[in-house]
C-alpha cells in the first residue's frame, strides 16, 4: 500500500488523517474487497490469526470464529453503494477477549479485532449506568444544566479522570462550560481553546465518526500492510484507526495518557464535544463507548429540543412586535413616529442598546448622541439590496472608528431605500476577559523536530478582546429580515397611497382649477381696463397679479409630476433664435419690475433646435433667480454668446458664495432654501429643477459657479447646424 507522507511545518493544515496507514497497537485488522478477498490486514495480524494472509485469499480461509465470519456475511450483504454500518460480536481467540468490529466503507469491508480487558458482566454493568444516565439527561431543562449532568453522568460510567464538555463558537474556537474531574487536577472550566487546535479534516472525521479513541498516548502505531499501489485504507469509520502525531504530541503536552471524545452534532454541524482524559493508559469496552455515543446523541437531541424552545420564543415576542409595528405604521401619518413609540419592542426583540430611524433626511435618535447618530446614517450604504450588519469596530468606515466609542455593532433595515428610511439598531462593545487554555499560537519546534507543533503550556493565558460587540444571532437576523420585509410591504402601500392621492390632486390643479383661475384672470382684466387709475383699476392689477402666480406654481407642479413619472416635458424642436428670445424675456422683465436694472448683451443671432416655450421657461426662471436671491439695487447681467460649437447663456446676481450643503442640493425639488427664502415667500424650491430637466431635454447643461462677486447661472445648448 501507498505509504502515507510526512507531516511537517509545511503540508501539516492538509494533514490525511483518514489515511494514516497505521492503527493502535490494542488491537489487528484486516480489509477486504466488498467481495470478500483480502486486500490487506495490519502487521500484528500473525497474533490473533495464528498465520499471516495472502493478497487476494478469500476471507473464509483464514479460520477465523464463525462469529466473525457470519458479521462479514451480513456486512457484504446489506453493502450498499459500497457503505455498511458497523456490526459487533464478542469473540474469544487464543484465550483473549476482544470485540469484533465490522463495517464497510468505501467498498472495502473492515474487519477489526480490539483486546477486551473486562468480562461482558462488567460491561453489562457499565450498560445500566448508561442507560439511568440518559433518562436523567432528558429531564434537563436548560443546556448549562445538560452538559453538567452529561460529564458527571460519562466520568461515572466510563472512570475517566476528567470529563469536559466544549461547546463551540462561531468561529470555531470552544469553551469548557462543563466539566468534573480528579480532585487534584487542574481545573480547565471557563477556558477557552483556539479554533486552530482542532483542524478543519479533524472536524470533518468529527461529524462522520462520532467517536474516537486513543488507548495509549504513548503507543507504537501498527502499519498496514497490502498490494503496494493499492488506494490507501480510508479508516475514517475506523475504532482503531490510528491518530495524528500533532495531537499525540498535543495530548503529551497536557499530560493525557488515555483519551476519548465523543461529538455533538445538532442539525449537522459539529455543536460540541465530550472530552474525556486520563492520566494513564485506559481501555474503554466498545460497547460501553457505543453507550457514551447513544448519550451524546440523547445530548444533542436535547439540545436541538431547548434550543427550538427558545428560538420559538423568540419568534413568539418578534411577531407581536411586528405586528404591533405594522398596525402603527398604517395608522400614523409620520413613519418614524410609529418606529419610535415601538422602540423598546425593537430593541427587546433584537438585544440592541440604542436605536436611529430616519427617512427624508430626518434622522432621529433613542439611546446614542444626535451628532454620532447622524455620522452612522451617512456612513449607510447609497443602494442596499438586504440588511446590513456590522460586528465589529473594523467592520466600520475608517473616519468613523474614532467616534463610536461604546458602540461597535450595528444592524440596518433599509425599509424605504427611494426616501432614505433606514431602521438602524446599535450593540455596544462588548469588553472580554478570554481566559484561552494557554496562548492561542504554535510553535515550529518541539520533540518532534522541526514542524508545526502544538502549544507546550496549558496554564490560562488571559486576553482582553476589545472592539466586537456581541454578533447577531441567527434567529434575530430572520426576525430583522422579516420585520424589512413587513416594513416595506407598508411603505409600499403608504406610497401606492400618496401616488394616488397625488394623482387626484394634479387632476384638480390640471383641470379643476385652471378654468376658475383663468376667469378670476379675464375678471381682474376688465376690472384693470375699466377702471384704469382708480381703487378698482388697482385691485384688478392685483387679482391679475395672483392669478398669474398661481398658474405658474400650478404649471410647475405639473412639470414636476411628468419628470417624476418619466413621461418628459412635451419638448417641440424647432429653428430657435436664441438671441432674440433673450431680448424678448429681458424686455418682458424690465417692463414688470422696472426698479431693477438688466443689464444684457447678446451677440447673435444664435439659433438652436429647441421649445421656444420651454426655454422662455428657462429664461424666465433664471431671471426671478437672480431678481429673488440678489442683493438689492445691483443690476442683473445677462450674456449670450457662442463658444465651441454652442450658445452660452449667463444670468448673473451680486451675491456671496451658495453654501456647500446647499449647492449639493441646489438642482432638487422642495429645496429648504427656496421654501424658507423671506424675498420669495411663494417659492416651491421647483423652478431649478424644472429648469435643469428642460436643458437636460435639449442636450445642454445648467451649471452654477460663483466669479467676481457674483453668483453665475449658465446655460449651454448646442447651435443648430447651418442655421
């Protein structure tokens, strides 16, 4: 057979352990086709066959019990796909005792004989405190109380000097939480061993194999023997297969003589162990190792029994939390408001300390400062597609770090991502004294030579962890994703609403109002034409006056709907002489607010392809801009000239620089600027924006800057082609 490598510094992560080519001396086997010729057997087979076999000599000539020869019967019938579950019959050869183990795997069939130094009274005996020792597991309520029954219960049945029950986190490192031991052993309760101690292949055979055993730490291995380019024996169901030199020199380290650990396994993933050592050598009867499997399976059953418990209640108070949200969220006019009269829900329901929601650029804040709270939201990403979770210090933008303080974990629901609705809940870090099970490192050194080796010392080495919070369980990201889930259905609806409710309304200002307000218009007419010069004449001028504005606030909501709704202004291209548009609106301007001085040069004809309507729109917003925003008694100047291929429009106003935050917004509908302005108290913050989509339609651009004193608004749309 194949040869196994060696293990060194450098393949030992890769390490084949389910092939080492060697079994424990406490007993021999042989393996066979799946059609019952022998393919191979360990060197100390001589010992119990009383002759050595021959390659491919079927397995009834070797003489062997009629016991053992009826388990490998059964074995290659009941073979399926090459696999069959172990089988167990107590033989005596040569005046020994041993238990016969057969099993398939692989399409080879494993016969092993294990010495038995005990009489089957003695393990029947061991049988019944097994037995008592699973019923008084199932009667536990919580886990702590489970492992601690657990490794009392195994030490008391199988006599080893500690039992340790680990339980494993997340990243894999584990945790004694129970244990029961020899008197004047040192305790190993409370600490915890690094993930790497037990390697991935190692956690594999774990799941595969619930059981394995190591008689003597100090043994001799056994080598197999066989056709020399046969496959290697994968023993990963084997009871003698042989272990890894790094946890032999593990176990030297701590100065374990014996060893058995027995796996947890919960929904398929390896949950936790049952360790067992002693300080000398020890054999522990197969049946007896089968009882300590069935009760780690009776652990495990357990577990996933109190763990389905609590993740049902957990559920349970989730559900009513989201509910309750939910029938507030419909009744409340203000979304946020609703997220807050629930805040003690959402923080229960999930474990969190503090809570931000925000939405529209409103940011309000329960258990953690206005200022940081505002810093989380802009640090959200701009397009999430799920929630986001953050565990750790490190996992938050660099700028930020220094700002947190306490908190380090952090759990977001984009509920409303078109209007920035985030639920954002905050874990504070939780600070950590790991009493690791020595430091959590490995050597290149040790009695093995040069190789990875494991830790010498396993004195408790103390660690601070600092910057993670708790991570967010599984159950609590389902219930986050559900309650997005719940929040965006109704969000939809609240704006299925709103769209509605907006749809009516522009069909009022589109249809309803229009035919009053052009009569009230035509009355204020003939009122102003009338009268001209007296208190009526006066009034007319004013009811025109309002009219007007009032068609214009309409006409600019209407624009704005069609922008919003894709559907596009209506643009109409034709020959435009842009020159002369200018002249005309500048002239419209000066005749309706005489005090103000326009102070306007073009250099045209520049003729375009564009609405003449629409950019007379353009025009004219640009023009109340400056009228608006300018200082007083300073002349507004107006410039048109080509420039590359395009006419350049400038308007331009005496001002001082538009404010950062305020130019990033300056293009957006509702600005709070123009709705807050004292000079124009009948803005709506939409003619910008109207403007730039009217440009943008044109294949031009709109842009500010701020030169020589003035705030600059141009205006560039290509010159049509031989015009």
């Amino acid at each position: 057979m194949a040869a196994p490598r060696r293990v060194d510094l450098h393949n030992c992560a890769d390490e084949p352990i389910h092939i080492p080519g060697s079994i424990q001396p406490h007993g021999a086997l042989i393996f066979l086709s799946d059609t019952g010729l022998i393919e191979g057997w360990s060197a100390n087979i001589a010992a119990i066959a009383g002759t050595a076999p021959a390659l491919g000599q079927p397995y009834g000539a070797l003489g062997l019990p009629q016991a053992v020869t009826e388990l490998i019967q059964e074995c290659i019938a009941t073979t399926d796909s090459g696999e069959a579950p172990a089988m167990v019959a107590a033989v005596a050869i040569g005046g020994r005792d041993y238990d016969c183990v057969v099993h398939a795997h692989a399409r080879r069939v494993h016969v092993e004989f294990e010495a038995r130094d005990v009489g089957m009274a003695e393990v029947a005996q061991f049988a019944i405190k097994a037995h008592s020792s699973i019923d008084r597991l199932r009667r536990q309520r919580t886990i702590e109380g489970l492992l601690e029954t657990a490794v009392r219960q195994v030490r008391d049945f199988t006599g080893f000097d500690r039992v340790m029950a680990y339980r494993f986190r997340g990243d894999d490192s584990g945790d004694v939480v129970a244990e029961a031991r020899r008197d004047d052993l040192v305790p190993y309760l409370g600490q915890r061993y690094p993930a790497g101690d037990i390697p991935p292949q190692a956690r594999r055979l774990y799941v595969l194999n619930t059981l394995r055993m190591i008689a003597d730490v100090g043994y001799h291995a056994v080598p197999l023997l066989g056709l020399p380019a046969a496959a290697p024996l994968d023993m990963s169901f084997a009871v003698l297969r042989s272990v890894s030199p790094i946890h032999v020199e593990y176990l030297q380290n701590m100065g374990v003589g014996a060893s058995m650990s027995v796996s947890i396994v919960v929904g398929g993933r390896l949950w936790g162990l049952v360790a067992c050592h002693h300080m000398a050598p020890k054999r522990v009867p197969y049946s007896v190792r089968m009882a300590a499997d069935v009760l780690a399976q009776v652990i495990a059953s357990t577990v996933q029994s109190i763990e389905s418990r609590e993740d049902a209640a957990l559920v349970e108070h989730a559900a009513q939390v989201r509910t309750r949200l939910v029938e507030s969220l419909l009744l409340e006019d203000d979304p946020l408001d609703a997220l807050l009269q629930h805040g003690d829900g959402l923080l229960d329901s999930t474990h969190a300390q503090a809570l931000i929601v925000t939405q529209y650029g409103r940011i309000v804040c329960r258990g953690i400062d206005q200022a940081l709270g505002e810093a989380v939201v802009a640090s959200l990403p701009a397009e999430p597609s799920d929630v986001v979770t953050r565990g750790c210090v490190r996992d938050w933008p660099d700028a930020l770090r220094p700002r947190l303080g306490k908190w380090a974990g952090m759990l977001g629901l984009p509920f409303d991502p078109p209007s920035g609705g985030w639920c954002v809940l905050l874990r504070t870090e939780q600070v950590e004294e790991v009493a690791w099970c020595g430091k959590p490192d490995k050597s290149t050194a040790g009695p093995m030579g040069e190789r990875l080796t494991p830790r010498g010392s396993f004195d408790a080495w103390i660690e601070t962890v600092r910057g993670r919070a708790h991570p967010w369980e599984d159950g609590i990201l389902t219930h986050a994703r559900m309650m997005l889930g719940e929040l965006a259905r109704v969000s939809n609806t609240r704006r299925a609403q709103t769209e509605a409710t907006r749809a009516q309304l522009l069909a009022m200002l589109g249809h309803d109002l229009r035919d009053p307000l052009n009569s009230i218009n035509m009355a204020g007419l003939v009122l102003e034409r009338t009268d001209a010069g007296s208190n009526k004449g006066t009034l007319g001028t004013r009811i025109r006056s309002s009219s007007n504005r009032m068609q214009r606030m309409i006409g600019q909501v209407l624009d704005m709907s069609r922008i919003d709704r894709g559907m596009g202004l209506g643009i109409d291209l034709e020959p435009v002489d842009l020159a002369a548009l200018v002249e005309d609106m500048v002239e419209e301007a000066r005749l309706a607010y005489p005090t103000i001085v326009y102070d306007a040069h073009t250099l045209g004809p520049a003729f375009v392809l564009a609405d003449g309507g629409r950019l007379g729109q353009v025009i004219s917003n640009l023009l109340s801009n400056a009228r608006h925003h300018g200082e007083p008694n300073q002349p507004i100047a107006i410039r048109l000239a080509p420039a590359d291929g395009q006419a350049v429009l400038e308007v331009a106003n005496a001002g001082s620089p538009i404010a950062p935050e305020t130019e990033a917004a300056l293009f957006n509908p509702f600005k709070r600027s123009a709705l807050n302005n004292p000079r124009n108290r009948t803005g709506m913050g939409l003619g910008l924006y109207i403007a730039q989509q009217i440009v943008r339609e044109h294949e031009g651009e709109i842009a500010y800057r701020h030169e020589d004193g003035k705030v600059v608004f141009a205006v560039r749309l290509p010159l049509a082609p031989n015009l």
